[in-house]
C-alpha cells in the first residue's frame, strides 16, 4: 500500500526523551524511520491498530513507533 499524499509529520516531546534513553545506535534507526514516515507511512512492518480509525503502528526491532494519518 502506498500513497501519493506528502504527510505533515507532528512529533510529540515524549519521543525525543525517550530517545535520549536508548543506545546512540537504537535512536539513530528510530529517528530515521520517522523522518521517513511522511513520504510513505504504510512501508515497512505495519499494521492497522485494531478500534482505531487512522491509528498504525510500525515495528523496529523490539520499538514500535504508533502514529496516526490525519
């Protein structure tokens, strides 16, 4: 599945703490696959969040980055 539309990305304050926690390594995967989220969100190991509208999650490893398409 894939999308023409260019997403705006919002990230939220608590992701960058929590990046600061992990491994230098472990943030730079996560940060490079989120910075990537907006040119095609359904890439990658997705799935749609079951009740949820527009709410995915995508696996990195043991991380998992849950996102909302608004």
């Amino acid at each position: 599945m894939s999308s023409n539309k260019n997403w705006v990305l919002q990230i939220d304050p608590a992701v960058y703490k929590f990046l600061s926690r992990i491994s230098r390594k472990e943030s730079a995967r996560l940060l490079a696959v989120i910075q990537k989220l907006p040119e095609d969100p359904f890439a990658g190991d997705i799935q749609k969040m079951k009740g949820e509208d527009s709410v995915w999650r995508r696996r990195i490893g043991s991380f998992r980055i849950r996102y909302d398409l608004i």
